[in-house]
C-alpha cells in the first residue's frame, strides 16, 4: 500500500501560485520594450530565476522541450538573442509582485521571419522538509510528490511582412456518458503563428456554447494540431447538441486577426 504525504499535496497546490500578468509578448512593428509582473500568491516568500527555454510544437503534445545542444536541429528561429531583460533574479514576498523589463534589440541586418524562445521562470525554494515515517503505519510505503512553482512565457519577433490562414478538417462528434468528445485537426498556413480559441457551439436546438478553451496556438514549425476532448453538456441540454459548430477565434490582441473566426466546420453525430 502507498501512502501520499498531504504535505506534498499543499506543495503541489502552492506550485499553482506563480502567476504572470501575461501570457506571451509580440515584438513587431515599431515596438521595443514591454513589462511582465510577476505575481507570488503564496503563503511564503519565493525566489525567482530567470532564464531561457527552447520548445518545438508537437502535433499531438503541445510543447516539447528541446535539450541544450540541439536547438539547431529544429529549424526554428530563436528569439533570445535579441532579447534583454532585468532582473534575472527577484525576491517577491507572499502576496506581492516584481515587474520585469524586456528589451528588444533587434539587427539591422536581421532575416525576415518570425522568431520566438520561452522565457522560463522558476522558484529556487527548497522542499520543505519531510519525514518518511511521520504518519506511516504499519505496512505503508511512505513519499513525497514535489514541484518546484515554474512557468513559461512565448515571446516572439516578428520582422517582415506576414499572413496566415486556418482551416478544420475531420471534425467528429460522438455522444458520451457526458456530453459529447469531439474531435477536429486545426490546419495552419502561412509563415507565422496563430494564436486564440476553440469554440464549440452546439446547434441542433438553438445555439449554445458548450466548450471555450483558449490560448490554443499552432507555431511556424508545424501545420496542424491534432485535438480530442471531452464536452459536459447538461442532460436537458443533451438534446440540442446533436450537431455543433466548431470555430477558431484569433486572439483579440492579434494586430493582423483581431477577434476574426479563422476557421469553422460544421458537425453532427
């Protein structure tokens, strides 16, 4: 039999309380300088490090993070060389915040294209201490789930003249004990990123939406994703989403995409 610390339970809890007031920055145009705040929503004073990640679109797992020495095989173009930032270290007490400054440096003699690295923010706390035979009983093996509280952030550069366009193809709808799994392939083309939501909009009766996810991007390194997931639809509303609407909607900052459907298909079980 095993047994979980809850100790390592309230770790993991506290691994969700560093939050960015942003979810990724775009240089393009004339723009050279922007600001995240970081925010600690813990109970305890937290370091932060700063440093770079580099990360390939899979079509299937979202993110894959690239090993040191390899990111010349990805054919991706990387951003951080022509990104400063300060602080590179910060202290933020619990409940507090520390804004940190990013500065493009952008060369004359820079390729058109669009280039883009993650920016990878974690804590430097320690686990606190733990004690295998605390609370073990007789016959129990005893351990200890920890996290250290990290976050990544997308910051792109965009120079050049840039265009693209989504479509969805194989959209399916099958009927759970739930609600409904639908599942789609998101296509890219063009030669940057998208970036915005998935909206899944039943229609059979009226129109509801029944799923919004957002922050759903397909980098320049790939020209499709592959989505399946599950939607709970209300048992008196199980009648109506017989067939639904599947739409992607560019996020609302997108300077080229602003709020357009991108993308739609129509479904039906």
């Amino acid at each position: 039999m095993l047994f979980v610390s809850v100790a390592g339970l309230l770790w993991l809890n506290e691994a969700q309380a560093l939050q960015l007031s942003m979810k990724r920055i775009v240089f393009e145009g004339p723009k050279r300088s922007d600001i995240i705040t970081i925010m600690n929503n813990s109970a305890r004073e937290q370091t932060y490090r700063i440093g770079w990640r580099h990360y390939r679109m899979d079509e299937q797992k979202s993110l894959v993070y690239i090993k040191e020495g390899e990111e010349g095989k990805s054919g991706i173009k990387w951003a951080d060389d022509m990104i400063r930032y300060a602080p590179r270290r910060v202290t933020v007490p619990a409940g507090g915040s520390q804004q940190i400054r990013i500065l493009l440096r952008r060369p004359r003699d820079l390729e058109p294209g669009e280039y883009r690295s993650h920016l990878w923010i974690v804590s430097e706390a320690p686990p606190e201490a733990f004690d295998p035979n605390r609370n073990k009983q007789a016959g129990q093996q005893a351990f200890r789930l920890t996290m250290q509280p990290a976050m990544t952030m997308p910051i792109f550069v965009r120079h050049g003249d840039f265009e693209a366009a989504a479509s969805i193809t194989e959209p399916k709808l099958v009927r759970s004990a739930d609600g409904a799994v639908v599942s789609f392939v998101l296509n890219r083309s063009g030669n940057r990123s998208l970036y915005g939501d998935v909206k899944v909009i039943c229609t059979g009766n009226g129109e509801f939406v029944a799923s919004h996810i957002r922050g759903i991007a397909v980098y320049t390194e790939v020209k499709r994703r592959v989505f399946e997931y599950e939607i709970i639809v209300p048992p008196e509303k199980a009648a109506g989403c017989g067939a639904a609407r599947i739409e992607y909607v560019a996020d609302r900052d997108d300077t080229l995409y602003g709020g357009q459907v991108m993308a739609r298909a129509d479904v039906r079980m």
